[in-house]
C-alpha cells in the first residue's frame, strides 16, 4: 500500500448541458457534494468528479478536456490510479475514487475503437473533504483505502439494497442516482428488481419516482407498513386507476453519506 505523488495539470467544469467544459485554474471541492456549480455536483451520486491520468491521453492522442473530465493529472502510474484509492490535495480536500468512467458512443469520434479506451477514461469519484484544488499543486495517492464499487449497475443496486435502512424508502429516480447511471436505465429497474426479488433483497423498499407502490413487488403494502410506514390509498373510478403511495416528505432516504 504504497502511496506516491503527483501534480495537476488541469482542471474542467461544466455549469450546464449542452455547454463545451470550462478550463479553469482552480476549483472548489465540497465534501458530500462535488464541485461547486458543476452540473454533476450531486450528494448521493458516485460520480461527482472525473479525475485522468495525463499520461493514458497523450497515448491516445486525446486533448486535455476532451473526455469530460475534470482533473487532469500526471507523475503517478497506472497500478496506483486504481477504484479504491485515496488523493489528498496540499490543501487537505480529498476524493475517494468509486469506478472507472465507461466509454460511451459520445467518445466514438475521438477513438479508433471503444475498446482501446477501457480503463483509460479516467476513474469517477466523490469528494470526502472540502477544499480548494489548482493547478500545478501536487496531491498524494494512496491505492486501497476504500472498496472499489462494481463496474456493473445491476451489482452496485444491490449494494445500495443492503444499506437502505427499514421504514425508509427510494424511488427509481433516486436510484439510477445513487449507482451512477443515466436516465435510459430507467427500462432496466423493474429488470433488477425482479432479479433482487429471487435474492431476497428488501425490494418492498423500492417506489416508483412518483412515490407510487410498485405492481410487481409482492406484499409491498404489507412490508412497509410493518417497518413503520404510512401507505395512502386513493380508490379511482376504474380499478385500474386505484393507487397506493408514500408521502416521499416523511420516509424518503436522504442519506448523503453513502460514499463518504
């Protein structure tokens, strides 16, 4: 567990989609938060920042920026820049890094193939204590300081399954959040809750993004209440149009510590 230093060489934001990354020469990193006004600040999110090595860019032939990447840095080698790892900035801010950033089709332009960037995208993070970051300051990396999250969706749901306490409750939406993933995995949900169901898992805990009780999840009435929470229902003029729910205001999950 050796730790070794090195320095930045650059540094991005972005305030808006649609908008092209911003270079800056210093930026401001909240514990449990991100960058202040990134669009990808987010507290419960594990992918708040994008940190690259210099050197797998210049291999590529890849311009600094280019990737969406938010700290550009250099002097460190690859077995050491790993998910797991712990980089400490001279100013005492700090990142744990979750798991590596997955090529995308908006990349394709930039990439003989999609392949020969695995691993080489730079490694997502989230920040664990606030402070400043400029550039030409060095940093200390130190590799297995925390658990590296699953570069598959479907096994960091269930992570978050297992540390969703009784008598609270998330929604789809907080989901696709909490395991890092877009809007188009919004399909997949009701796939791994029917998985996660065979398992086991505390899937009664799961509401839609309306905070609406979910038609294929058994008992789930019956469950939550038995944790202690308050299911309404409403009765419509068409049994189709009956619907149970939670008040999100009172059971909603609002741990923003699940990273730290």
């Amino acid at each position: 567990m050796v730790s070794e230093t090195g320095s930045i060489l650059y540094l991005f934001t972005k305030s808006e989609h649609g908008l092209r990354m911003r270079e800056s020469t210093k930026i401001n990193l909240k514990s449990g938060h991100g960058i202040e006004e990134d669009i990808n600040a987010n507290p419960i999110s594990p992918r708040q920042i994008l940190i690259i090595r210099y050197e797998d860019i210049v291999e590529l032939a890849i311009p600094p920026g280019e990737l969406r990447e938010n700290i550009v840095i250099q002097g460190i080698k690859s077995e050491t820049f790993q998910p797991g790892s712990l980089i400490t900035f001279e100013t005492g801010a700090a990142v744990r890094l979750t798991f590596y950033c997955e090529p995308c089709k908006r990349i394709n332009h930039l990439v003989k193939s999609l392949a020969s960037i695995q691993a080489k995208r730079g490694i997502l993070g989230v920040v664990i204590k606030s402070g400043k970051v400029q550039v030409g300051s060095n940093f200390e990396i130190t590799p297995h300081q925390f658990p590296a999250l699953s570069k598959k969706p479907y096994e960091r749901f269930l992570e978050v399954l297992l540390k969703l306490p009784p008598g609270k409750v998330v929604t789809y939406k907080q989901i696709l959040q909490i395991i890092g993933v877009d809007n188009s995995y919004m399909r997949a949900i009701p796939i791994y809750i029917k998985k996660a169901s065979a398992l086991d898992y505390p899937i009664h805990r799961i509401l839609d993004s309306q905070g609406n009780l979910i038609s294929h999840v058994p008992e789930q009435k019956n469950k939550l209440e038995a944790e202690g929470i308050q299911v309404l229902c409403e009765t419509g003029l068409l049994p189709k149009q009956n619907k149970c729910f939670v008040d999100l205001k009172n059971y909603l999950w609002k741990d923003q510590t699940i990273y730290l």
